[in-house]
C-alpha cells in the first residue's frame, strides 16, 4: 500500500517495518466506527489519515488484530496518564513513533514530548505534523550504537514508550536499548513501558494477513520472564498486562492456557521503572 500526502515523502519511501506504521494508524482511525464499546477515538489519528488520503478500510480483514492494538493504546495511555498524574511536568521519549497521536490525547499543558525514529519515518512525520513548543522530533535508530547522543540532557520525571518497536529488533538490540536508556537518565524517577511478543512469535508473523503484506517481520520475542528487565539489572519489573484477554472469549481462555503452560503471555505489555541505584527485582509477572 502506497500513500503519499500532498507534500514531502510517501510510505512508498519506507521499507517492510517501517510501513507497518499504518496498521496501529488504521486502528485507532477505525476504532469510533469499528469497536464503539472500547470507548476509543482518535481526533488526531482521523486527521493524519485524512491528510495523507489514504483507504485504510483493506485493514478491516485483520479486525481482532485492530481490536488489540486499540486495546494496547489504552493501556499505554493509562500507563503514561497514571505517570503524568504524579508528574505533570515530565518529559516523554516516544521510541519508534510512527504515526502516534499519543501526544494529541494526552498532552497535559505542561509536558516535554521526544519522538524518536528512523529518517524516512521522521521526515513522513514532519509533513504530517505541526510544529509544538513542547514537542521534539528526532531522527535515529534505535539499534545503532551511541544514538542516545542526540537526545540531549534527560533530566527529571522521564517516561519510556517503545510502541510496537522491540520485535523487529535482535535479541542483541533489544538488551542494548535497555542498557543505553538506563545510562542516559540523569535523575529523577523513569518508567519504561513496551510491548512484546513470546518467543513462539519470531517468524511467525507472516500468519497475520497485514504483516504478510508487507513483508515485515517479528525478530525478537520474550523468552520468559527472566527477560522482562531486558537484560539490565537497573531496570526493575512494576507488572505486566495483558491484551487481547481484556477482549473476552476467546482470548481470555485460550491466550490464558497458553501462559500456564509456557510462563508467558503471547502478547502483553511490560512496565518496568528505572532503580536509582543498586539493582533488584519488584516483581516478575508475565
């Protein structure tokens, strides 16, 4: 699928993972008309979408999988709403932004936003989005070393969204990303919140109709739930959520019988806050 907006780049510019920023797009821009007892809708989403005049309907034959990526979007936003609450003024690193709206929902008045992608991604953003005073946007990949040195000074309440990024990341990657986000805070209370796959899901994601399309692909997924903290001891587990379960039957029992017998959930969101100083464990559940 190829959309280009009237001014700057097309998706046509970017490559198999990076297009699959249309697939959370086209949930949240569905999600008023598709899943009206979630109780989601997008304003911002429907405008992007709107800009860039593109038929997102082809989506709709992947509606379960439109279903939990709403559902992830509301809990991310509790997540970050349960943050902003006790620390209005906080900054946000948004990794791997795509076309996010998490901004439009939430912004407070008083918070610091930084979204982080890949060039053809950021600049497809900046055509698509106006400028904000407290909004940021820079262009990096996550996986390439010292990418960090372009953030800037992190001080201060600071919370980590990686939104659908981690799983076409290595396992390598991943665990190095973990390890850069903890050096690079400079005080004051961090939480990082992800979502991830098993690692059942690596190479399996052409079974869903939209990923085969685009010919993207799941490298990385949760081995157990010794991997939560991503291999960085100073990142300490809060809890862990489920998805698709909080949809009903038959997630709910089928994706629940598989974490009894594997210790992990297929999918699921992990919400991990930064230890100021010696490292420990806050909890482990998957």
């Amino acid at each position: 699928m190829t959309i280009r907006p009237k001014t700057g780049r097309s998706t046509a510019d970017l490559d198999c993972v990076e297009q699959t920023l249309l697939i959370p797009l086209a949930a949240r821009v569905l999600a008023r008309r598709l899943f009206p007892n979630q109780g989601f809708a997008d304003p911002a989403a429907e405008a992007i979408a709107a800009r860039l005049a593109c038929d997102l309907t082809p989506f709709e034959a992947d509606r379960e999988m439109l279903r939990g990526l709403v559902e992830r979007s509301l809990i991310l936003d509790q997540l970050l709403r349960d943050f902003l609450n006790h620390h209005p003024d906080a900054q946000v690193l948004s990794l791997g932004s795509g076309l996010s709206t998490q901004f439009e929902r939430l912004d407070n008045g008083q918070l610091q936003w930084l979204d982080v992608d890949l060039p053809a991604v950021a600049e497809l953003r900046r055509t698509l989005f106006p400028p904000h005073p407290r909004r940021r946007l820079v262009s990096a990949s996550v996986a390439e070393a010292g990418w960090t040195s372009i953030l800037g000074d992190l001080q201060g309440p600071t919370f980590v969204v990686a939104e659908g990024l981690l799983m076409y990341l290595e396992r390598a990657q991943v665990f190095q990303l973990a390890r850069d986000l903890a050096e690079v805070q400079n005080g004051g209370p961090v939480e990082f919140a992800y979502d991830y796959y098993c690692a059942q899901m690596v190479g399996q994601a052409w079974l869903n109709s939209s990923m085969r399309r685009l010919g993207a692909e799941f490298k990385w997924g949760l081995a157990g739930p010794e991997e939560l903290s991503l291999g960085e001891p100073h990142w300490c587990v809060i809890d862990t959520h489920p998805v698709m379960e909080r949809l009903g039957w038959p997630y709910d029992i089928l994706w629940s019988s598989f974490r009894f017998f594997t210790g992990v959930r297929p999918y699921g969101i992990a919400h991990l806050k930064l230890l100021d100083d010696a490292p420990g464990a806050c909890g482990s559940s998957v």
